[in-house]
C-alpha cells in the first residue's frame, strides 16, 4: 500500500485519502503506531513518512544465520591453528582489533594475537568526519521529537565500539559540545583541541556528560583527559551566556571504580519488582560514580554523576556492528536500561535513543521503542532466525531464551516493550508446536525460563495480551 498511495500521492487524491485511511489502520492494527509513538491525531504529513520509513528499515535489517562455530568459515583454519599454537606454548603472530563490517579488512585472518589501536591517534580525521554526521542525525531527531536541542545529553561509551571505529563516538560528543581535535601532522596523534565559534556552529552548545565503560576509562584515559581539557576552555567563554552550558563547571567523564566493569545489575534482571527496578538504578549509578579528571586521576564522585543524570533529559547510546543487536546481549539492556532505572530513581526522566551507526553514510537515530521493535520484528520473531537458532541445539534454544529476557530488562526498567512485541515472540516460540518441541527436546532448562519469563511478566503487569489463546495458556501455566 505505500508504494501504491507513493504512485496515487498528488495524482488521484481520492485514491490517495482512501490509502491513507487503510495505511493507518495497517500500522494501528500491527501495532506500529505505538512503537512510533504516532498518535491518532498526527497528519498524513508526518504519519506516513515516519511508518514508511520504519517500514524500509525492517526491509533492510539484516540478522546471522544461527551462530558462528569456532573453527568454520572463512578463517576456519586460521582460527584452529591460532588456537593450537597457543596451547602448544608457541608465539601466535599479532593482528589488528576491529570489524570486516566497518570495511577493515585488515583485521582477517582471525586466529591471530589481536591488537587495539594507539589511543593517542582517536579519534583519526575520518572518525572525526564521521563522528559530525552522527552529531547531526542525533539532533535532527530530537528536533523532530521534541522541537528543541537537548538540555542535557548523557553519551554511553564502550571501549569496544571506540577501538572498532576508531572513535566516532567521542568525535560525535566533542562535535556536540562544539570542540574539534587537532592533530599532529606527521604523527596523526591528537595533539590537542580547538574551540568552534558559536556563530560557526550555529546552534547552542549540547551540555555533554560521558559516561564510559571500563574498558575505555583503562584504554582511552586520554580521550577523558581531553574532554575534560575542552570543558575547562568552554568555561571561560562567559560570552556566549545561555548558548554555553559549560560556565557551570564540574566532572563531565564518569566510569565505574577503577578495577570495575560492567554496571552491576545482571543479578536484578529477571526480578520484576519496583524495589528490583530501584536497586537496578542504584546499581547503575554506583558503577558510574568515579569521575576522570584532566589529569586522568579518578576520583569518587557520587554527587557529580547524579547531578549530571538529573540535568540530563536525553540519553544515547551508538551501535556500529551489524553482526548483532540489542537484544542479544545483557549489556545493552544493563547500559540502555539501567540509565532509565537511575534517572527513575532521581525523580528525573530521559529521552532514550539508539543511534544506529551500522551503515556509516546513513546513520539513523531511533527511539529505544522504536529499535526495539524494528528487531523484535525484523529479528527475534522472524522464523528464519529461529530456524537458524534449531540448527545449534543445546546453545540455540539457550539464545531464543536469552532473547526474551532482554527484551523484559528492557520493559522492566525502561518501559519501553509494548506489549504487541511480547504477543509476537510468544507467536513465534511457545505458541509455536515445531519450536516448543525442539527446545523440550534439545535445552528443557531453556523451555522452563522461557515459559516463567513470559509467566512473571503477565503477573508484573509488563506485558498484558491482546490474544486470548495466549491469556488462556498464561492462565492454564499458573
């Protein structure tokens, strides 16, 4: 119906209205606009764009065929004999760290002693240009959401995703802030920074805090240094009165207590409580309570992350690989999540965006509604990717499992699951006799947290079905 009322648009405006009303209610009965956050009232101007759009995007999401094994593929080979000549005590030769996906090729074979990258060389000039066009793409949708540029914006860094893109991220934050790094010419390092002029940047300045992870406080304490250095020269530029947030000094870099990693809430995750949603935003804030000063000291600083956090009212996090997403992994929803939990816990309350990265001369900004759902169904209830889950047994049930309850973190202490999206996984596992059969058969223990999970949720009130077989199968399960 898109491509057709894209045809009829400005051609035959009767066709064109009819299409209009049938699009709405596609996308009202599919549950698309909920997940869009469009409402009732929002003109054709807005609506059909924004679900036409969401639309491409799940026709070009892309997901793995079951999982890697280790010694199979393309670097198959490489990836044994790297293996054995550890074992066997013997030097295995060095390679570059990084993604085949963010056109490195280098990084290939596998197998091989990987290395990360000369922290004083981040973010390279192409990360830099790259990390602009992310600033942008965030603020066009915040300005689309909410008609006005952030207050506050609180940035999740990973170590990880810095080595692999070497550095777009913090680029991005230092674009926002209106700081660009300066390099050395003939060594390519970061040697320091310049100020952009507020009549350059033509908009305010984005009041930044970091909030990094372990990995990246260990390897990238000079980036910290350095956006620290920057919020010191924006403090002395009074001139700019309401345009420069930062004349109100204090820690902008927070990360978890020097040996710590992670935030601290894996134990919390399959407790639907308020009191397990409160420890959860305890937890996050006590693994962020360390702030990085510019001389790469760090010291406790509970007061200054919960004084950022309750500034703050929009939070990002950037995704650069492909290969997976974030209900694949405990760590986005501890991160994405946990914030929400935090801010809840302060009185405050954020904008939660994703900002996909994954295709570098495109990059989208999304609601954490909005990614969530665009991978529940491109993804995670898409038969061919549970297919591929049955082809790996004991581990493939094990990950439709941890699927769901990723997405519950995410509606526990987020919010932000509707609750069509749990109808749709319930569809495509337990409610379908193929999958339920298999997993009995290959992972019982995998079936049981499966069926509690979906259990636990209708009893928390985070999940209500629209499908009456579903309530009926709840209620026969209790």
């Amino acid at each position: 119906m898109l491509d057709e009322y894209s045809t009829a648009d400005g051609l035959d405006p009767a066709r064109r209205g009819r299409l209009i009303a049938a699009i709405r209610g596609e996308a009202r009965a599919a549950g698309i606009d909920d997940d869009l956050g469009l409402a009732a009232s929002a003109a054709p101007a807005e609506a059909i764009p924004r679900i036409d759009r969401f639309v491409c995007d799940l026709k070009e999401s892309q997901f793995g065929d079951g999982l890697h094994v280790f010694g199979r593929g393309p670097c198959g080979d490489a990836e044994r004999d790297g293996l054995l000549t550890a074992l066997s005590g013997r030097r295995v030769a060095p390679g570059p760290a990084g993604s085949p996906h963010r056109g490195r090729s280098d990084v290939l074979p596998t197998g091989r002693n990987l290395f990360a990258v000369d922290p004083r060389a981040v973010p390279t000039r192409a990360a830099h240009a790259q990390g602009i066009r992310l600033a942008e793409e965030l603020l066009r949708r915040h300005l689309q959401d909410h008609g006005d540029w952030p207050k506050g914006l609180v940035v999740d860094l990973w170590g990880s995703a810095t080595m692999r893109t070497a550095g777009e991220e913090f680029a991005m934050a230092l674009h926002l802030a209106g700081v660009a790094p300066r390099w050395d010419h003939a060594s390519g390092r970061v040697s320091g920074f310049e100020i952009i002029a507020s009549a350059e940047l033509g908009r305010p300045r984005i009041d930044v805090t970091l909030r990094v992870s372990g990995l990246f406080r260990d390897v990238f304490t000079v980036l910290a240094q350095l956006f620290e250095q920057a919020a010191d020269a924006l403090a002395t530029r009074d001139v700019e009165g309401d345009d420069n947030p930062y004349v109100r000094r204090g820690a902008r870099v927070f990360a978890p207590r020097p040996g710590h990693y992670g935030v601290g809430i894996a134990q919390l995750a399959d407790v639907f409580t308020h009191e397990a949603r409160d420890a959860a935003g305890e937890a996050w804030l006590a693994a962020s309570s360390w702030a990085l000063d510019v001389g790469g000291e760090l010291k406790p600083d509970r007061a200054g992350i919960e004084a950022r956090l309750a500034s703050a009212d929009t939070f990002v996090h950037l995704q650069d690989l492909p290969e997976t997403d974030l209900l694949l992994s405990a760590d986005y929803a501890a991160h994405q999540a946990g914030v929400a939990a935090a801010a809840k816990r302060l009185g405050a309350g954020l904008s939660l965006y994703h900002l996909d990265a994954t295709r570098p001369q495109a990059p989208q900004a999304r609601t954490l509604n909005e990614e969530i759902s665009r991978v529940v169904r491109a993804r995670a209830a898409n038969p061919k990717w549970i297919a591929g889950m049955m082809r790996h047994g004991f581990r493939g049930a094990a990950e439709i499992t941890a699927t769901l309850e990723h997405m519950a973190t995410f509606a526990h202490l987020a919010n932000v699951v509707p609750a069509h999206l749990f109808d749709l996984y319930h569809d495509a596992t337990l409610g379908d006799d193929e999958v339920r059969a298999f997993m009995a058969r290959e992972n019982p223990a995998a079936l049981l947290a499966l069926e509690s999970c979906f259990g636990r949720l209708h009893e928390a009130a985070l999940w209500t079905t629209r499908r009456n077989s579903i309530a009926a199968s709840l209620r026969d399960a209790s």
